[in-house]
C-alpha cells in the first residue's frame, strides 16, 4: 500500500522538478533576449547542458553531492547503491532515497523524484555559469568543463549544505532553495572561468577584455523572464520537498519578492541615471528579487519578502554599476552583480529575517528567530555559520573551477575561441588590442 502522502509528495516533487529543468532552456531565451543572439550556438548549448546532467549526475553526481557523506561530511560516498542510480536495481530506483526517510526530512521521496529534482537544479546552476561563455568559449572546452562540473565542483558544495549528513549541514548553516549551492557558486565557478579566459587574452596582445553589448530583443527578454519566473514556482516552492501549507507560502513571498524587486529596480535605476527604465531593467528587476528571496523563501513571511525585494534593487543597480567597470571580463547577462551579489546577500539575510515558525514549517525546525525577530545570540551565531559557509563553498568552487580551465587549457591549446566583434567601432577594438 503506497502512503497517499508520500504520493502526494512526489507528485509535486516531479512537477517542481519539471519546471525547474525548463529554467535552463529559459536562461538559454535570456541570452538571445539580452544580446540578440541568434537561436544556434545558445539553444544547442542549453540542451547540451540538460544532456550532460542528466548523464553526469546519474553516473556519480548524484551520489556525490546526496549520499550519506563520507570524510566528516566532505563528500557524498560515490558508490552508494552503485553508478547510475543503481544500474539494473528496481528497488534502488523505487525505493524512498535515504535522506527522505523519517530519520531525516520524512518526506518519502524516491530515489528517482529526488534525483531529477536535484539534477534539474544542477542542470540550470551551470546554464548561469554558462551565460559568460558563449561568445568566447570553444564549445569542447565547455562540454568537458560540463562533465567535471557535474561530478564535483556542483556536487562538493550541495554535499556540504544540503545533504544532512555535510559538514557544514551539521553545524547549523542553511540554504533554502540555493542562494549559495545555486546562484553565489555559480558565480564563483564562472569567476574561475572569466579569469582562464583573461589569461589567454594577454596571451594574445589584449590590454582588455573584449566586452559583449547588450542588444534587446523585446520579444525574447520578455518571454525568457516569464519562463523563470515560472520556473521559480518548482525551484523554490518544490524545495520543500513535500506538498504542504509551506509550499505554497514559498510560491506566495517568492512573488510579491520579484515584484517589489522590479518596481525598487527601476526607481533607483531612474534616480541613479535620470533616465527612464527600460525593459531590460524591468527584466533584471524581477530576477534579482527572485534570487534574493531564495536561500531563505522557507524561512520568511511576506512583509519580510517584500523588504528584502525592495532592498534588492539598489544592490542590483549600484552592483551592476560597479562591476560594469571592470575591464578584465565581460558579463552581459549580469552573473555576477545578480546571481553573484544577490546570492551572498540573501544568504547572510538568514540570520536577520528568519522566522522560526516558517522555518520549522519548511524542514528546518532548528533554525533560530533572526536578529530582527529577537533571536540575540542564536541569530548571531547563525551569521557566521551563514558567512563561514559563504567563504568556503565560494573559495572551493573558484579554485576547482580555475583549476579545471586551466587544464582543459593546457590539453586543448587554450579553451578561448577565435572571436570578433562588429558592434565595437575599430577604434575600440585597436584601443582593446593595444
């Protein structure tokens, strides 16, 4: 007799995971909306991405990043119930994973409705790193960094955050739907790629990093925020991992978040600038809302969303603006100022805006009031667990990133591809060649 509830779980679990695989072909549209891109080399990537984690994760990924850890929490045993999932093993595949067995999160999720949610997560984790290379990165390269990024430099840090059994898991750090595991690390990852591709263009004479302009598509950048937003309905509401009242409070504060988010975008874009927002702005708006809301949608009611979307535009417009002026990479699709900044902040918010009754309602019964809901020393504490985590997984996750470019680098001639510009003036590409 199956559990009604435990069905009722996986149902919602699947739909989640279902929405969440869609974001990555939606970062894809993003592209294209942002820079104009024609569909081929952006649509071929993002479903490249979805086949290799698919792959990847179900040959070791998985295990890696899911399975009772090893090493005093360091990494997943990558042997657990065997590679891919089991192999010919029905009873591996059907059988409740051990992390939502009542010992654990009590959710009765199977090993298969984990595995896909968890990999769509990885899958569309990567799509946001990817979004720096697509102009300069052989696509080999990129195909090979996939393989690696999959087995470990994605699946290090979700073993030490979300697997009960990590090291900083145990400690007390927390991480809802993946301000950390998800958009900081993504950025890090790319960071240690921006930095491969600078060395190989000083090699080549360049004084500064070629950039990438933006070139609206209206049409495209509209579809592609409502896509994610859509998206952000599994990722966050499915990261309960169980069909509740909670589940549906993270949907409700993960979208007054976006929008308050949007309107605080562009009313500081306007008073930075004295221009008028244009869609572009709007569009970046919501997905910064979206991205700060995430590592604590579990934890927060809807007064506290929307003042942490309101406070999410002035970090994306001063951030961008700060970061824009850097000449050594490019990043037209805002990695770092929103996925990067946005990330980290939401993180440390943790210890300011939680609530315990949502909290405990989530999955996370021992997380402490914030410090503006009277949580004193706990919510202190939980601050440096919460910037403690944010070091280690961004320090791990740049270096395993750096390290593994840098190899491709040396086994493939260099992982840059030829590229040209014919938006920057030839006077601009003579000052950028020096």
């Amino acid at each position: 007799m199956v559990d009604p509830i435990a069905l009722l779980n996986n149902f919602w679990v699947l739909l989640a995971a279902l929405l969440v695989f869609l974001m990555t072909m939606s970062v894809g549209l993003l592209e294209i909306g942002e820079l104009g891109e024609t569909f081929g080399r952006s649509a071929l990537k993002s479903i490249l991405i979805s086949v290799l984690a698919l792959f990847f994760m179900a040959f070791v990924g998985f295990n890696v990043a899911f399975a009772p850890a090893l090493l005093n929490g360091l990494i997943g045993n990558p042997l657990f119930n065997g590679l891919f999932l089991g192999g010919f093993s029905s009873s591996a595949l059907l059988g409740t994973w051990w992390s939502m067995a009542a010992d654990y999160f009590n959710t009765g999720l199977t090993t298969s409705t984990y595995f896909l949610f968890e990999t769509a997560f990885a899958s569309v984790t990567l799509a946001l790193v990817s979004v720096i290379v697509l102009k300069k990165v052989k696509l080999s390269a990129f195909l090979v960094y996939s393989a690696v990024y999959f087995m470990i430099i994605w699946a290090i840090p979700a073993a030490w955050v979300w697997n009960p059994t990590g090291w900083l898991y145990g400690m007390g750090v927390r991480d809802f739907a993946g301000g950390l595991v998800v958009h900081a690390a993504a950025g890090a990852a790319g960071l240690g790629i921006l930095f491969q591709i600078w060395r190989e263009e000083k090699k080549k004479g360049y004084k500064e990093s070629p950039q990438t302009y933006n070139k609206v598509n209206p049409g495209w950048l509209t579809l592609a925020i409502l896509l994610l937003w859509v998206g952000w309905f599994g990722f966050n509401g499915g990261s309960v991992l169980a069909f509740n009242a909670s589940a549906m409070t993270v949907v409700a504060v993960t979208f007054l978040a976006a929008s308050a988010a949007a309107l605080s975008t562009m009313l500081f874009y306007y008073v930075d600038s004295k221009e008028k927002p244009g869609l572009l702005w709007v569009t970046n708006g919501i997905l910064m809302g979206l991205i700060v809301i995430t590592p604590l949608a579990g934890f927060v009611g809807t007064g506290s969303a929307i003042i942490l979307g309101l406070l999410a535009g002035p970090l994306y417009v001063y951030g961008n603006k700060w970061l824009t002026t850097r000449k050594w990479f490019t990043d037209p699709i805002g990695l770092l100022p929103a996925h990067t900044v946005g990330g980290i902040f939401g993180v440390l918010m943790i210890a300011f805006f939680t609530q315990h009754s949502f909290a405990a309602a989530s999955g996370s019964p021992t997380l402490p009031d914030g410090l503006l809901f009277g949580g004193g020393m706990a919510a202190a504490t939980q601050l440096g667990l919460e910037a403690l985590a944010i070091i280690a997984v961004m320090a791990t996750v740049f270096l395993l990133s750096l390290l593994t470019c840098m190899v491709l680098s040396m086994a493939m001639g260099g992982i840059t591809r030829d590229y040209d510009y014919p938006d920057v003036p030839k006077a601009r590409k003579a000052k950028i060649a020096g």
